[in-house]
C-alpha cells in the first residue's frame, strides 16, 4: 500500500479544489494524501514538489488531526 502523509489547508481562501485528489478542501482542514500528492517542503537550494511545496498555504498537519 502506498504512504500517506496528513496535510492541512492553511491558505487564504475558504476553501480549494485539490484536482490530483478530486477534493475540496476547507481552510484549516487535514486530510491524508499520497506521499507524492504531500512532496516536500522547500529547503536551501531546492524549490520541493507537492503541496507542502506551498508552505504558506499547506503544511503538515498536526498530530492527530489527520483526514
């Protein structure tokens, strides 16, 4: 099976249309995503990939608030 990573909307807007997942997402809400859909967040020298490469508006989502 596939690794999920729990991230959270943390953007401007009420809520977005994720297209590579076919979700809507609300501000503040988590869900689980596959780890390609996450990425990484961007680092020294390295833009990331995924939503997390988007820290002002996805980030980890905190522990226990998943899906």
């Amino acid at each position: 099976m596939a690794r999920t990573v729990a991230v959270q909307y943390v953007g401007p807007h009420d809520e977005v249309l994720v297209p590579a997942i076919g979700a809507t997402v609300k501000r503040g809400q988590s869900l689980e995503v596959s780890a390609d859909v996450a990425g990484v967040g961007p680092s020294e020298g390295d833009l990331g990939s995924g939503l997390l490469a988007q820290p002002s508006n996805w980030q980890p989502a905190p522990a226990g608030e998943e899906g």
